[in-house]
C-alpha cells in the first residue's frame, strides 16, 4: 500500500506548467510540522515536494499561494533523472490524489474550485481555534533558505 496524507502550508506559490501534449502538471513544496518535538522543546518541520496533475494542478495554481494551508491525500513516489553535471540524482514527491485547500478563500478571489477537482473544507471557523496563523494578518510562512532541502 502506498498512502500519503499530509497538512502542511505551501512554502511558495505553485508552479503550473504544461507536457508536450498539453496536459497541465502543477508543483509546490510543503511544510509539514512534525507531531514530537525534539530535544530542545521545538517541532521540526519537513520540506515535501508534492506534485499535481490536470484540472488539480490549474485549480491550486490559481487558488493556493505561499503560506495557505492545504491537505494533500496522494501516493509517494521515487524517481531518478541525472543532471547537468551526469550525476544521477534521486527525488521523493508526493503525487497528489487530492487537494483540499484549508485556510479561507481571500476576498480577491473571484472563484471557488470545481467539486471535481480541489475542493474548498467545509471547515467551520471553530476549527481553525488551534490554527497559530489563523488570525495572523501576515499569512506568510517565514523560511529561510537555508532550511529548504533543495
């Protein structure tokens, strides 16, 4: 079984692209916090690729952006390519089934997603009580460089 479920804020705004014949494939990375903390008392965060295709990638392009909180329900996936130098180079991505974006929809947004595709939660704003960016009026993430894994 390969099932991945992740809830994570976006660590930049998607990038949306197209295949040689036309099919929409959409990127972003995001930032998972993990469940323990370590040993000085702080929760560490991981930085996942994860990868969407067709009308899910057009929908979180055009919808999410950096800091938004999304779910994503997918399957992990290694793959292998070399690089410019010839030296071959492993990645792990998530490739989305499913995203469900978490945070409120912004008052410029004109549009809600298809229910097709990347639905908006159903979340009641009772939810978001324990969400420590919920009221922040700076819904940006602040990531150093450094801390990126690529």
């Amino acid at each position: 079984m390969n099932a991945v479920i992740l809830i994570g804020r976006l660590t930049e705004d998607p990038e949306l692209r197209y295949t040689a014949s036309g099919t929409p494939v959409g990127s972003f990375t995001l930032a998972v916090d993990r469940q323990r903390t370590n040993q000085a008392g702080q929760r560490e965060t991981d930085f996942i690729k994860i990868v969407t295709w067709q009308k899910s990638a057009e929908n979180c392009a055009q919808y999410l952006r950096k800091g938004k909180l999304a779910a994503v329900e997918g399957r992990l996936q290694i793959r292998q390519y070399e690089n410019k130098e010839g030296q071959k180079v492993r990645v792990a991505e998530v490739v989305a089934n499913n995203v469900q974006f978490l945070s409120p929809k912004d008052s410029n947004t004109t549009a809600a997603p298809t229910a097709s595709s990347a639905r908006p939660s159903q979340a009641s704003p009772s939810q978001y009580q324990d969400d420590p960016f919920a009221n922040d009026d700076n819904s940006m993430m602040d990531i150093v460089d450094d801390d990126l894994p690529f």
